[in-house]
C-alpha cells in the first residue's frame, strides 16, 4: 500500500535546448513532465512510498512516457489502452530577458481524457494517507473532471488527505474553465496549493497573500492553503480549530538553471513532509529549499540528496 498517491496525465514535453526558438530549432530534448508524477517522484526520492497512477496510450510514445517516469525508481500504477486516443505534448520554448517563456498544447482527446474511475485503482487510491492531483488534469474534459472528484470523495471517504494544485496554464484551458472545475471539486480538497498570480486569474479573488490564504480557507472549506510567490518566497496558512496559522519563508538566491523542475519539488516536499507527520511550518521551509535546489538543474524531476537539501534549508529564512 503505498502512503502517497497522484493520479493525473503525463505530456511529453518537447523543447529546444538553451533558449533556441522552436520554429529555428532543428533538434529538441525529450522530457516527460507532468504535474502530478514529478511531485511524486519528488517525493519518493524524499523518502515517501509514492505511486503515480495513470491511463495511458499502450504505444511506442506512452510506453516511452511510464519508462522515464520509472527509471526514477517511483513506482506506478498504468491503466493501458488501445483504443483511439492519443498521448499528449507538450512543446516549450524557454526565453531569455525580455522574451518571455512560451508553451503549447497538443492534448485533444488523450488517454487521461478518457479515464472513469473503474479504469483506475480505486481501492489502492483509497487506502492512500495523501491522495493528489493537479487541475491540469481534470480541465482536460468534463469526464476528467469527474473521474477526479469521483476520486477525491473516496479517498477523503476513507480518510485520506487531500490535495489539489491549481497548476494554471493558460494555453491549455481558460481560466473559467479551471475555475468551474475547482468549484466541482472544492467540496473533496483538504489542501490546495496555488501560485500567487493564480488566485486572481482564475478564482478573482485579490488580497495580500495572508488576506487570500484566509479567504481561499473559508470560502471553500480548505484545511491547508499554501501560496507560491514568483520571487520563490512562500506562505501557508493551516487551519487549527479556534485559529488560523500562517508561515511565511522567503526565497533562497541561486542561480536559474531551469525552472522546469521548480513546481514539482516544491509541492512534492510539502506534501512528502505532511505524510512523515511534520508541521505546515517545518513542510514550508523545505518545500522553498527544494524549489530552489530543482531551478539549478536541468529537467523535471528533483534530484537531490538529504545533505544537499539540507545545506539550502539553512538559507531559508521565516519571517512569519
């Protein structure tokens, strides 16, 4: 039984390496890079007996996907298919000051897309302590969006804690519709974990980050709302019976190698903590040290040894 379950679609990503443009690149580098299975192989490489659960295109380009994703060692639960669907892409350009970064989608129609709850560990999902998920796989269509909440309500049915990330991409759908899904699946979530700029796109709400953790805890019943600023920086407010606490760590300097990573390590610490039984506190401080730590590598995936961490978590600073 594994402690700690995501379940959502993994896109091959395909990118220029450096910041080349894709329309001038004649090569690209292949990464798998979805939000829930890189916080779950952060987490396992944290210590965390993690599982990314999933359905899948049974071809060459899916099975390349779960073969990536488990040379990491994190182990997996694939629901394979033949019928006639597609694995998605994901291609991503990184700009360098003043042009921005740029993505693009091509998910229409994917495995995950298609997915019902039987196609799924259910039972597996269940017996879960920490059940996540990121909104970029349920906005993908309306039966995703059912599978996830069809899936949260038994996990939280049985105890589990639930954690939701509002993983807002733009290109992939609008903010409406990510909006709409949240406010499906709110009822189900314990913890949503959300970056800064997010909360006014999507939920339109505005506030200083301790107003809007306090906001997001009461409108929508959340136990746990952890924001991430763009400057790296944090803040988590926990909602105790009788009080609300929050935490504030800054960002650490480094230098950006790649932020692709930054995401996934964030939220994967966080959570792994929660699972090992640490406080919101003691989960934040290593959450920022992790996002650090992940920007000075290339890739998706955190890679990074207890003393290596460690040495970034003594730069992080609380100024609760």
């Amino acid at each position: 039984m594994a402690d700690f379950v995501t379940f959502g679609e993994t896109p091959l990503r395909l990118s220029p390496p450096g910041s080349k443009r894709v329309e001038m690149a004649d090569s690209l580098d292949v990464y798998v890079d979805g939000t829930e299975s890189n916080v779950a192989v952060a987490a396992a490489g944290l210590g965390s007996d993690a599982l990314w659960v999933s359905k899948v295109q049974d071809t060459a380009v899916g099975r390349n996907v779960v073969r990536q994703i488990e040379a990491t060692g994190l182990n997996t639960s694939i629901a394979w298919t033949t019928d006639n669907v597609r694995q998605g892409i994901t291609f991503r350009e990184t700009g360098a000051a003043p042009r921005a970064s740029q993505c693009w989608h091509d998910r229409t129609h994917t495995a995950f897309a298609t997915a019902k709850p039987g196609d799924l560990p259910v039972e597996t999902i269940q017996q879960a302590r920490l059940v996540y998920t990121g909104l970029s796989s349920a906005v993908l269509s309306t039966q995703a969006a059912e599978t996830t909440e069809a899936l949260l309500r038994a996990s939280g049915g049985s105890g589990a804690v639930t954690a939701v990330e509002l993983d807002y991409e733009p290109e992939l759908a609008d903010a409406e519709t990510y909006k709409e899904t949240f406010t499906q699946l709110s009822d189900e979530v314990d913890v949503l974990i959300t970056s800064e700029d997010a909360i006014p796109t999507v939920l339109g709400e505005r506030g200083s980050p301790r107003e809007l953790t306090n906001v997001l805890a009461a409108l929508y019943s959340l136990q746990i709302v952890v924001v991430r600023r763009t400057d790296g920086s944090a803040i988590v407010l926990q909602d105790s019976p009788g009080t609300n606490v929050i935490h504030e760590r800054t960002m650490v300097d480094t230098e950006t190698v790649d932020p692709m990573g930054e995401q996934g390590a964030f939220t994967g610490t966080f959570l792994h903590e929660l699972v090992q039984g640490a406080d919101s506190a003691r989960a934040l401080t290593r959450a920022v040290a992790s996002a650090a730590f992940a920007r000075t590598t290339v890739g998706p995936f955190l890679s990074a040894d207890e003393d290596e961490l460690e040495a970034v978590v003594e730069q992080v600073i609380d100024y609760s």
